[in-house]
C-alpha cells in the first residue's frame, strides 16, 4: 500500500528541525540586517562610523562593512581577505541605490510597501529578540528529567534514510500522486517524471526517530524499506522512499545539548505566545470592511497563537493523513 504523509519536516536535511523553523519564524538576524539596510532612516541621516569610501557624495562606513562581515558570517581570522570583495559589494550597492533613486524607484508604490513590510518585520525582531533575553536556558536537572521520562526514545533511536525527489514547482501534489500510481520505486518514479518533462531534483536525506514526532516514527515503522510514499509540504510536493532503518541508540551525554536546544525552543514558543496573547488582551482590534471573512472573531479566537507562531511549531507538531 502507497502513503500519503502530510508533514512539514521530513525530508528537510539537518538535526533540529525545531530550531530550523524557530530560525524561520524570526526571519533571520542576517536577512533582517540586509533589510535594514535597504529600509534606512533615509539620505538625511548619516551612518555611523568611520568613512571608508564615498560614492556620489554618499559615505559607506566602516560600521556598514563591519555588519556585512556578521551577514555574511566571515570569520574574524577571514575579514581582510575579504574586506575588499564585501567593500566593493557596499559600494555596487550604493550604486544601484542611487540609480534607482534617479529613476524614482524608491517612491513607487511597491518599493514604498516593501520597504514598510521590511521596517515593520525588523521592529517586531527587534522586540521579539528583546523579550526571548529574558528566557530562562534550561536547567541540568531538567535536561537529566527529560532524558528520564523518555530514555526508551533515545536508547531504542532508530535512524531512516531516505531517498527522495523534490519536485520545483508548487501545487505538486497532483503530480506527486499521479506518478505514484505509475511507479513502485523511486527509480520508477523517476522515469516517469523525466518521460512526462516535470522537473524533479534528487537527494538522500537520514533522520531520526529523535527528529520526527512519535505519530510519524510508528508510520515510518511500520513501512517496509524499498516503501515509496509522498510527502507534502503545504502544496510542494515530494516522492520518498525508505532505504534503509537503522539502530542508533544515544546516552545522555551526547543527547544532553539536543535536549537543551528542544527545550529552549519549547520555552521560546510559549514566551512568544504568551507575549502575543498578553498584547492582544491588552490591544483594542477592530475587524472592519469584513476582513474576519464574515466571522465573528471571539475574545478567545484572538489571544491563542498567531500565525507566525504556528509555524514555528510545525517542527513538532506533524499534521499526519
């Protein structure tokens, strides 16, 4: 019998899946900093900072260079070799900004929108990370108790791997569905897509039963390897098939800062929902011009988590069909 497996997470690459979406949630600190910089306080105000190179009359700082260096992630002992190649980056930047500033870009309604949804999403970073200081890091004893109540989970870990296809359009899942009906491998599955022309990529994932939540683990079990089945990713689509299921139990040692990191997660969450349901308690939010779709919105609809939430929780929380 071919699945159907309605999960977020599983044939992403990478350890922590919780993290991975947490990350997402908030934006990212380096892609909110590129924002930043296209969303500035305007021309009128100058950066701060040593002057490094002036451009039409527009200074580039050494505070602007210092904070590609942390964009880009270039390591301390790397900056002055490529203190050059981010400067000359600074400055092509600056070129197209007054390039476009010549052509009135920057007042069109688009760029006005954009540049508003960046200063926004960055002032909501901003008091976001502010609040997440105040979380507390897991403690030992809690860590040690975590590992206690579920040391069947780590000691009996088992480890899927995975090959799959990733389809590169959206609303894939028709096509998902329909080349499973043609096809009982992944190598099947691939010749059918290339004779019908879908573009498909090819990768081989692992993870374990640690990674994925305990409704899909006994799913995944109960699969036998060579299984394919689809995975769907809010429309985008993937073919899946089980190579093999391996034992690989961990001790509390290696387990203890995969814990932690679950556990910050956990309590980050519920800080933003608790924050977001305080603010909403103490907000006045009027729906006007219909846009509860015709809904009347309850007190209670409105102080839960919000969608940006949610999300941040789909790690954990898998939706299975």
């Amino acid at each position: 019998m071919k699945e159907i497996v309605n999960y977020f997470d599983v044939v992403v690459p990478g350890k922590d899946p919780a993290s991975r979406t947490l990350s997402s949630l908030y934006f990212g600190v380096r892609a909110i900093l590129l924002a930043m910089f296209l969303a500035g306080c305007g021309r009128e105000a100058k950066n701060p900072g040593q002057a490094l190179v002036r451009v039409n009359g527009e200074e580039i700082t050494a505070f602007q260079l210092n904070a590609e260096f942390q964009r880009a992630g270039v390591l301390a002992a790397r900056q002055t070799a490529a203190r050059a190649q981010l400067l000359e980056r600074l400055i092509d930047r600056q070129l197209l900004q007054d390039a476009a500033a010549r052509e009135k870009l920057d007042r069109s309604p688009e760029v006005v929108m954009a540049v508003e949804r960046a200063r926004a999403s960055i002032i909501a970073q901003a008091y976001i990370q502010k609040r997440l200081q105040l979380v507390a890091r897991p403690s030992r004893g809690e860590i040690e108790a975590y590992f206690g109540k579920n040391s069947d989970m780590f000691l009996h870990r088992q480890q899927f791997d995975l090959r799959q296809l990733v389809f590169k359009q959206a609303n894939s899942i028709d096509i998902a569905e329909t080349a499973i009906k043609h096809a009982n491998t992944i190598e099947e599955a691939g010749v059918w897509l290339k004779a019908n022309n879908v573009q498909f990529g090819r990768n081989d994932v692992a993870r374990t039963s640690t990674d994925l939540s305990p409704e899909l683990v006994n799913k995944l079990k109960a699969m036998p390897v060579g299984r394919l089945f689809v995975v769907n990713q809010d429309g985008r689509a993937a073919l899946v098939e089980i190579t093999a299921v391996k034992d690989v139990p961990v001790d509390f040692q290696v387990a203890a800062s995969d814990i932690e990191q679950f556990l910050a997660n956990a309590r980050s969450r519920d800080a933003i929902a608790a924050e977001l349901a305080r603010l909403r308690v103490n907000a006045k939010i009027e729906y006007l011009n219909d846009a509860a779709g015709g809904k009347s919105v309850k007190a209670s609809e409105t102080t839960g988590e919000s969608a940006s939430v949610a999300r941040l929780s789909l790690g954990n929380n898998m939706d299975l069909k």
